[in-house]
C-alpha cells in the first residue's frame, strides 16, 4: 500500500515517489504527500513530474472503493508513465491549505455548537457541518463571534494515536452520527485542538488555530425537523 506522509505532516508540499501502476482509474505510488478524498475533504490536485518527462497534472485523488488504494487521477488525455518511473508528487499547495484551514474550523464548530454532526463538507474557502437539534435559534453572529474568538486564541493542533480498544471505551470522542471512524487496523488517529476538541478524524489540519484566520458564518438552514445546517466561509477570501 502507499505510504501515507499527509497522515504525519500536513505540511509536505511535495516528494519524491516511484509509478507503482497507472491505468485508466489513475496512478499508484509507493509514497504520496496528496489527501485522497474522505472525511468530508475532498482530494488533493497538483501534478506528479517524471525526471525526463513533462508534468503530468493531477485533478483529484480518491481511494479505490476495493483495494483502497489511493489513486491520483490525471487530466483527461494525459500520457501515463510506466511502472517504476520515478516522479517528484508536488501539490497544488495554496489549495490544500485553503482546505487545512476549513477542515480545522469545523472542528472547532462541532466544539462549539451542542449537537450530534450528521453531516459535512470541507470546501475551497467554505464547509458546512449538519447538526442534530430540535426546534432552536441559532445565531449567525454569536457563532461568529464565538469561532473567532477560538481561532484568535492561537490554541495548538496536534494528532495522535489511540487503539481501537482505547476509542471503544471513550464512545463520547465520536460526535459523527452517520460515519464512524474506521477500525480494525489496531489504531485510530485523533485530532486535538487544545482546550477546545477531541476526536477521531484522518484529514489534514493547520498547526494552530490562529492561522485559520476571519471566518463567517454566511447562513444557517433548517434540513429537516431536527437538522440544521450552519455554513461557513473565510471572511478574507484570498
């Protein structure tokens, strides 16, 4: 399988690799700095360039539904390289940390608000996350005020890792209602925002919440008799 840097530096914009096997449902490598889509954030793009060959543009990376196998899909009419061809994988950096940015804003979102997450979505300059709750006011502008208030305190992000066991015992770390993280493989990573969250989530996050910078949030919905959804997006969107 394909060593997974992103899990242990969000911070990696680039590296070198080698062409496991490429096909038309994408390309394999033996390393890869790029997210695959899941969680709720989507994959990473970039471009992965041989060393006598031009760059070959990558437009999202998913996971095999079967293998789980994490391919980078090119753009349509690209030549594939052979297997064993040595490439150097570099992401479209400022994206990437456009969606670090949100996936962390929304943890400190479902901290924030006192409700099960049904739902969610990491975007390029918004996200969203659905909560389960009755019939109540939600205001646009103490939610705003409250997240900037947790990003301005500059609190550190860090991850590590629990067992299966461990999580089992602690069922009150999963706010996800309708996804569970994934078990089996002996350990489950959390992500802890200090003094603010803790739970299981595999994405990829900023270093600390001061670099999440202004959000707003731009609407809230009711979606149901007990859904409501609260949409986000950065206040300065450059």
């Amino acid at each position: 399988m394909t060593e997974e840097l992103f899990r242990t530096d969000s911070y990696l914009k680039s590296c070198e690799a080698t062409v496991v096997a490429a096909g038309p449902e994408g390309i394999r490598l033996d390393r890869t700095v790029f997210y695959p889509m899941g969680g709720g954030q989507p994959g990473d793009s970039g471009r992965l360039t041989p060393g006598d060959g031009p760059p070959i543009a990558i437009s999202d990376t998913c996971k095999d539904p079967d293998s789980g196998a994490i391919l980078h899909i090119p753009a349509e009419g690209t030549a594939l390289p052979a297997p064993g061809t040595r490439v150097t994988a570099a992401l479209d950096w400022d994206r990437r940390h456009r969606l670090m940015r949100m996936h962390t804003c929304l943890h400190l979102l479902s901290a924030l608000v006192a409700g099960g997450v049904t739902g969610g979505g990491v975007g390029d300059g918004k996200g969203r996350l659905d909560f389960d709750l009755p019939e109540k006011t939600l205001d646009k502008q103490e939610i705003t005020a409250a997240l900037n208030d947790m990003i301005a305190r500059n609190a550190p992000v860090s991850m590590r890792w629990i067992t299966d066991a461990e999580l089992d015992a602690q069922p009150e770390l999963v706010r996800t209602m309708s996804v569970q993280p994934p078990r089996g493989g002996g350990r489950v990573r959390l992500l802890e925002v200090e003094g603010i969250d803790l739970q299981p989530c595999g994405g990829t996050h900023v270093a600390r919440t001061g670099e999440i910078g202004p959000v707003v949030v731009t609407k809230i919905e009711k979606k149901g008799k007990h859904n409501r959804r609260i949409n986000l997006a950065f206040a300065d969107p450059a």
